[in-house]
C-alpha cells in the first residue's frame, strides 16, 4: 500500500487534538504566529467525518498514486475559514478582508513534480491539504500582551485552477476579523502542499474600505512536509518600510524572527530548498583525491590567500581524504547550494541555459575534429578565424577520408563525423549555421582595427577593461617587488626610446603636463610568471606599457617592456623594450608584444575588474542585507533590485569557470551510452577561466594577490578610483567637481554621469528616514549591525584596514550605498557587456599566450622570419582554446529578457510616496543620462566613441534589449 493512503487512511488517529498547526508543544503560544486560542478539540463525530473523507480521497488516489508522502488535515470547524464555503456567522463588529494571491508555478515540472499536483489539487478540493493564510496585525492585544491574529484561511479555488496554463495565476482567500483588528502589517503563510510554488504578492481590501494594503512576496514556499516542528510558515509584511525603532508593535516578533530564521545556526548542510544565508571560505576549488594537479589552496585564510566570503554554498558537506580541511566539489549535474530565492526566475533560467546552449553549440562543431583526431587544430591564417563568423567549421580543420570524402571518427565506427554533428540536439541538417559565432560589433566595422596602434590605445579607455590604466608618475616606472627575488626594480624603458614621439616634448615636460599614462602588469603578474612558464603551452610576460596623449587627444602606445624573473635569487632577470616601427620585423615584433599585454589584459579583465571587484566582493553585501536588514527595513527595500541573481551566477561561477579545470564532463561514466551522448560530453571537456587564460592553475591565487594588495572599499568609488589612479583630480568647478586628465575617456565621462545620479538618488532616498535626527543612523541597530558583519565577516581578512568608512551620519550611508550600486551597476556593466564585441575576436584580445617573443640567433626566430604570420597564430590560443574563450564570453555579454535596468523596478516595490516620488526623478536622470550619451556618441571631437570603424561607447548607455548588445546597466551583477 503507498505511503499517501495510508496516511490518508489513518489520518484520524495521528491529528494533534490540540488542532491544526500545532505538532508539539517546544514554543510558547505567544512565539507562535498561530495561537493556541484557535486550536480548538475536535470532537469524536468529528473524527468520524474526517474517516469518511479519508475513505473517499483512497478510492481516488488507489488508481494514480505511487509515490510517499504526508497528507495533513487542513480544515478543522470553527478554527478554520474553509474555501470556498460559506462565510461564518459574521457579528455586527466583524470586518471582511479579501486578498487576491498571485502566483506562479515552475514552468518546466518534473514528472513527479506534475503527479504531486494532481494529487494537490484532490488532496485541496477535499480540504485535507490546503494553502493556508493568516493575518497578523500592527497592534498588539492589549489582553494578552501579543500581537492579534487571524484565524487561518485557505486559498481558493486551487483544484479549479490546477489545469490552468498561464505565466502568472490569481487566487482569492477571505478573513473574518473583529472591528478593532487594526490594519494588517504581515501575512503568515503555510504550504500544505505537496510541491513548492512561486508567491509573488498579496493584496488585501477591507469590506469597509477600497484602499489595498499590499505584500510584495516574490518568494518560493516550500511545502510544510520538509520541516519539522514548527511547521514552515513565511511571514512577508506589507509594502511598508520601517527602521527597527518605529516597528509596528504587533511586527516585532515577527521581524526577528524572520533574520533568525535566515541567519541559520551555521550547522549542518544545506538543502537546495532552504532559505540560510552564511559565510564560508573558497576552500572547494580543488580536488586533490582525483590527483595532485587539482590540488587548489583555500583563499580566504587571512594574510596567507586572503578573499571576500561567500555564501555556504554546499549541499552535502563531504572532506577530502588528502586535506580533511578542504570540501568536495560538486560533480557534473549537481548544484551548489544558493538561497532558494536567489535562484533564476524562469525567464532568466531559460535564457540562460539558451545562451550556454547556444555557445556550446558554437563550441562543439568546431572542436569536433580537434577532440576525435586527437589533434588541437591551429588557425593556419587569418581567414580560417573569419570563417567562424561566416561558414563555423573552416575547411582547412575538416580532414576528409580520400574514399568517401567524409571525415571519419576512430572513436565511433561507423559514424562519420558530419552525420554525428547532426545527430547533436537542436543542430540537425544546420550544422554549419549552428557552429557560427555572430560577429563582434567592433570586426563588423573595421575589419584590421585591432591591428593599429590608435585602436590599441583607445580600447584602454574605452574597452573591456578601461579601469586599470593610470596617470603615469614617476618614469622610468618602479617596481615595489624585492629585487634580490624578481630582479631589477626599475623598468629598462629609457628617455632615448620615447622622446622622439612627444611632440617636441621631454619625458620631464610630458610628466608635467600630464601627457604620459602606463598600463602596469609587472608586480601582478611577476611572481607568477616562472610558475605559469612551466605549464604546458602557456608563455607569458609582466608587462609595462607606455602611452602618450597627443595633440588630437589620441592615447598612443610609445613602449611596450616584457620582463621574466630571474633563474635564481640573486640573478639577473630578464626585461625586452619594444617600440612601434614601419620597418617589417620591428612591425611583427611590436605585434607580438601587444600580444602578451592583451594577454595580461585580458587575465586581470576577467580575474580583477570583472570577477573580484564586482562579483566576489559584492557577494558578503548580499548577505549581510539578508541577515541583518529586514525587509521591513528601507535600505533593505533600496537594496533588492541590486542583489538580484548575483549568488545564483556566483555560484555557477564557482563550480564551472573558476574550480579547477571547471566542469570535468570526462568525468562521467558514459560506457553504455549511445555515440551521440559519448560525444556530447566528450566534447565539453573542460571549461573554466583555468582553460581560457594565460595563468591557468595559478588564476584565482592572482586574483587573492590583488584583493590583499590593491582592494580597498573606499577606492571602489569611481571618483575615488579615478583619483587614485591620477586619471582625475578634484576641482569644483568641473562638472562633478572632478577633472579628467583625458576629456575623451568615456568609461569615466558617463561612469560620471551614473555615479552623480546614483548619489543624488541614494542621498533622496537616505534623507526620508535619516535626515531628521542627527542620531538616527547611528541608532539604527540593525543597520549597524549590516555594516559591522560586511567588513569584520564577510570581508574578514581585511577588518582591521584603518581605511574603513565609519558608518556614523547619513552622508557616510550615502557614500556607502552609492559605491554598492556603482559597482553592481555601472562597473560590472562596463567591465561584462562588451567582452564579446572586444574579446570575441581573439587576435584583438587574446585570453591566453602559448610562446614567448623570440630572440634574434634561436630557431624560434627564425621560425619567425620566415613567416611572421603563422608564428603570430601560433602564440594565440589554438581553435579548440579560442572557441572556449568565444563559448563562454558569448554567454556572459547576452542579457536576459526579465532584465531591470537602473531606473527600473518591480511596481509597487514600496507605498512610501515621498520615496517613489524620488525615484521617478531618478528614472527621468536616466533618460537625461541617455540622451547625453548619444549626443556624445555623435561628437565627431570625441574620436574614442565616434569616427570610421570606431564602435560608439554605450556599455553605460543604461537600457538595452535583450541579446548581445554593448549597452545596457542592469542593477545587479546578473550574468
């Protein structure tokens, strides 16, 4: 007999007498939100009727049901409104309250997900397993000293509406409450039901009054079934925000409650369902017991590898046998563990997996030869890269069998390769179209840009990194290494190399003047350089780059310096300065040197601006919101949009792009599967930033070394930032009060235009609930304890950094909110949406560099004279490495149709008036912020965003279509 009938069937003898929701007796009636007071004796009649009904439900269930399971009963007379039947007995002082429940369910169900439903709506319709809500007032009873209650009642017309196909559906529910209820301020809800579902809001109208009080839930309910005592109910509040100080006195409680319940007791492991924000170090991305090349460190070990927190990711907690301080990965097909309501909605699930789908398609027709030959195919010229865009499998990397004229596979006889590719899911006939890349934007204008040197410059300010270049002060450039281990401190480059292309100006003037600007790798990448030197097919450099601010406001390059350290402490280490020449070596020699500092570009791109600063860093302020703010709090309500997804892609991020070697498919035991699936995943190989780019193993130790180095949270303000960089300096009567030491930077002349709206609209917002006391930031407990777990718990290893904002007066809030909204905003923006148009052509940008420059008298200089061409494709990453590169960056410059943009949110999101008022200015500056952007755009003075082949700059333009666009800022970092 299934584990459900007999549940059902002996449903009589297991109900409490004490009533509906209580299953013991660990909490107080006063800790509870459904009081003992309404949990009435059911009478033996009762009982009798309720084994009649469980008879009924068996004969329906014996025919469909196969599956375990726990049916509660749900409707008890007198202590519950039942659906659908006719009100009770209503006194003269009684009020009717109505709510319309709106919500959603998964649209792609399991099938057993699909059969608990039915069962859910049989299980409804009889009243055994309902949805059920109950109304907590603002006001305490002044009796018992507690907040007043509803009786529960339970959504309607469930079974009625279980069939139903639609995005969103509505529900009604209805409460009897006495006259001097007061106005609800929360809703409590439990899920009696089999499966979880979506619950977007709750609006309630009184019988006596038209005005709506409204909840904005935008939650996932688990069913009561996953919990034990006490039963799971949610708590949302109304659309009202209040600093701990002014609670309402009948939402105290709750309100603690509800942080209590979302901090956890940090033991155990989480379930994929719960709701538990913590803290955790990486101390997962390796995997030493599959082999000693998958040893990783742990970071976040204090001044060892130091690194932000991020959220206790694990579903299982499992120790390595090598290291029992190290946790197991999660394998292909698992999930690390993210808060329920941090998850994709599905909008956002079905465009992601489309986009990775689509690029692993991209991926796998081109890769195809490469993997079932055994060969890494190389580009054997430019065309064979172009015609990725164009055909998707060059010709050249199609080997034909001399008698059929197909290409055949040894690993699946009598399977020709073309007729497994179209045996792939969702190619088909289209193989050839399936494996095209679209054309970045910057080839579609001008196909030899990248090539020249004007070009080269204008990417540093306008680019997919244009953080990190700085006003040069001191030449020739110093390093702060030891030079007894990494050589000597001070760059080769010399006055005599660079003084014939200033114009007439001395190295002295042009410093004076401000002309001269560095791109400066060295000290990042030099203590890596032996270790990543001696990992196969991997070649790189620390690099200084030299450029010079002409006449024409046209950023040069003048010198490029490519050191290694020495052999041995003590020795001489290398250091190589190329300048720009028309003379043919010189030319293809300044080509391969641009080579290694995109190479060192693109590292720190991906590694720093992109993953650390915005991604990383920002994951211990999304929890910290969550554990010390309630959603009654306004900042709380001011932060969500920009939390959206970022610990949901975070935590794709950490199993896929930045574990060791990321998704191991080869893993899988795929002997008894058919050739196309065996194919499949041995196509996917490994994917990770570890594959992609030049430092490999060592990619997330660099980016540990930048964070104890270089991160600071005051410095993470773009004018902060601008200054410290000497890209800017203060002067009040420049717009913004800052002024650019280049006019023509447009990443910093509309990151300007964003920062000054985001400050007046934080400081608008900031003013409604802290301008009227002095005191009041400082009073705000809760707030202050936001602030205090960010920098001593989620930023541990940097709490004792004197250069910490205090949090003392409604300006430093200021301050602190709109460095939070520019990084997850305008930063990531600039940094994420144009990796495809900069990097999606990889002689532009290459991710990773496999040979050194050669040196006159070796055969690799030779090699070189003879064809510099085919020496310059065989430093950049091969096809198989390119396509990766192309795959996942394609994926990570498309946004998603549900996308919100700054000067976007969810309706409604609060009934302050004073407050939506300040944000519809802010939506209007958005607009101003537009229309100043493409004016710019149109400035043919600007030659870093206008002229012939030179992409406009729109990567802070703040909206966008869905897709591969190069423009739009989302308000979180979402992708």
């Amino acid at each position: 007999m299934v584990l459900l009938m007999k549940s059902v069937v002996g449903l009589h003898h297991s109900i409490p007498a004490e009533g509906l929701w209580q299953r013991g007796t660990s909490l107080r009636d006063s800790q509870h939100p459904f009081s003992r007071t309404t949990r009435l004796r059911v009478a033996s009649k009762k009982r009798s009727r309720i084994a009649h009904l469980a008879e009924v439900v068996t004969k329906i269930y014996t025919p469909i049901c196969s599956t375990s399971g726990r049916v509660k009963q749900t409707q008890r007379e007198s202590s519950v409104q039942p659906a659908g039947s006719s009100r009770f007995s209503n006194s003269p002082r009684d009020l009717i309250l109505k709510a319309i429940v709106t919500l959603s369910r998964k649209p792609r169900p399991s099938i057993s997900e699909q059969f608990l439903d039915k069962v859910d709506a049989v299980a409804d319709r009889m009243g055994f397993a309902n949805i059920l809500l109950r109304l907590v007032s603002k006001e305490i009873d002044p009796k018992t000293g507690v907040e007043k209650r509803s009786k529960p009642s339970a959504l309607r017309d469930w079974a009625e509406k279980a069939n139903v196909v639609a995005d969103k559906l509505q529900y009604t529910v209805e409460w009897t409450v006495p006259m001097d209820f007061g106005s609800p301020g929360a809703v409590v809800v439990l899920n009696n039901h089999q499966n979880e579902f979506y619950l977007e809001s709750i609006s309630i109208r009184s019988s006596h009054n038209d005005e709506a009080t409204y909840f904005p839930c935008n939650s996932w309910i688990q069913p009561d079934k996953l919990s034990t005592y006490p039963p799971t109910e949610r708590v949302f509040f109304s659309n009202e925000v209040h600093v701990p100080s002014a609670t309402p006195p009948g939402l105290r409680v709750l309100r603690e409650k509800e942080l209590k319940a979302l901090r956890g007791d940090g033991k155990g492991a989480r379930k994929d369902w719960e709701r538990i924000y913590d803290y955790a170090t990486y101390n997962d991305l390796g995997d030493p017991d599959k082999g000693s090349d998958l040893a990783r460190p742990t970071l976040g070990q204090g001044n060892v590898l130091p690194e932000s927190r991020q959220e206790n990711g694990l579903t299982q907690i499992c120790l390595l046998s090598t290291d029992p301080n190290l946790e197991s990965r999660v394998e292909v097909g698992g999930r690390i563990y993210v808060p329920r309501d941090e998850c994709f909605d599905p909008i956002k699930e079905s465009t992601f997996i489309d986009s990775c789908m689509k690029g692993l398609m991209h991926k796998l027709a081109p890769a195809m030869f490469a993997r079932l030959t055994d060969k890494n195919f190389e580009f054997s010229s430019f065309g064979d890269i172009d015609k990725l865009y164009s055909e998707g499998i060059p010709s050249s990397m199609r080997p034909k069998n001399s008698e059929t004229n197909e290409t055949s596979s040894e690993i699946f006889p009598g399977y020709s390769v073309p007729n497994l590719i179209r045996q792939l899911p969702f190619i088909g006939n289209s193989s050839d179209s399936f494996s095209k890349y679209p054309l970045p934007e910057l080839l579609s204008k001008d196909k030899f840009a990248w090539m020249r040197d004007e070009e080269f410059g204008r990417q540093m300010l306008a680019g997919q990194n244009p953080s990190t270049i700085e006003c040069l002060k001191v030449f020739p450039p110093v390093s702060e290494l030891d030079p007894e281990v990494y050589g000597n401190r001070e760059s080769a480059m010399t006055a005599e190399q660079i003084e014939g292309q200033l114009e007439g100006l001395t190295v002295e003037q042009a410093l004076q003047e401000k002309k001269l600007f560095i791109l400066d790798y060295h000290d990042l990448f030099m203590p890596f350089v032996n270790a990543i030197n001696n990992l196969e097919g991997r070649k790189t450099y620390a690099t200084r780059t030299l450029f010079f601010l002409d006449k024409e406001n046209i950023l040069k390059p003048l010198a490029i310096e490519l050191s290694l350290p020495p052999a041995t402490k003590g020795a001489k280490g290398s250091q190589r300065v190329f300048t720009p020449g028309n003379e043919p070596t010189n030319y293809w020699l300044w080509q391969l040197a641009k080579a290694h500092v995109c190479s060192n570009d693109s590292g720190h791109h991906q590694l720093v601006s992109h993953w650390l600063r915005t991604h990383a860093c920002t994951e211990p302020y999304i929890i910290a919101t969550h554990r010390q703010l309630s959603t009654l709090h306004p900042i709380s309500k001011f932060l969500r949009p920009h939390l959206r997804y970022t610990m949901e892609i975070n935590g794709a991020a950490r199993m896929n792009l930045i574990a060791a070697d990321g998704v191991i498919a080869s893993s899988i035991d795929t002997s008894e599967a058919d050739p196309v699936t065996k194919l499949m995943f041995k196509l996917i190989g490994t994917l990770s930033l570890e594959t992609c780019f030049t430092p490999g193993k060592y990619c997330m130790e660099m980016s540990s070394a930048v964070y104890k180095q270089k991160w600071r949270f005051d410095m993470e303000a773009l004018p902060a930032d601008l200054i410290r960089r000497g890209m800017a300096e203060k002067d009040a009567n420049s717009p913004h009060g800052l002024k650019l030491m280049i006019d023509d930077y447009p990443y910093a002349a509309d990151g300007l235009l964003l920062w000054s709206a985001l400050e007046e609209w934080v400081g608008d917002y900031v003013n409604i609930y802290y301008g009227h006391d002095a005191r009041s930031v400082v009073d705000d407990y809760e707030l202050q304890k936001w602030w205090a777990e960010i920098r001593y718990v989620g930023h541990a290893d940097k709490k004792h950094e004197p250069w910490w904002p205090q949090l003392e007066t409604k300006e430093d809030l200021v301050q602190i909110l709109t460095t939070m909204l520019w990084m997850t905003s305008g930063h990531h923006a600039a940094v994420n949406f144009g990796q495809f148009t900069y990097g999606g052509y990889i002689p532009n940008h290459p991710c990773l560099t496999r040979k050194l420059v050669p040196e006159e008298g070796t055969a690799e200089f030779v090699e070189f004279i003879r064809n510099p061409q085919s020496f310059f494709l065989s430093m950049l990453p091969n096809q198989e490495q390119a396509t990766v590169m192309m795959m996942i960056i394609e994926a990570l410059s498309a946004h998603s149709p549900d996308e919100e943009y700054l000067g976007e949110r969810k309706a409604r999101w609060t009934s302050d008036r004073t407050a939506l008022d300040a944000f519809k200015r802010f939506t209007e500056t958005m607009r101003s912020v537009e229309t100043e952007i493409e004016r710019r755009n149109k400035n043919s003075r600007l030659k870093n965003r206008n002229g012939a082949g030179v992409p406009p700059y729109e990567l802070l333009f703040p909206r966008s279509g869905p897709g591969i666009t190069g423009r739009g800022v989302p308000n979180s970092v979402s992708i």
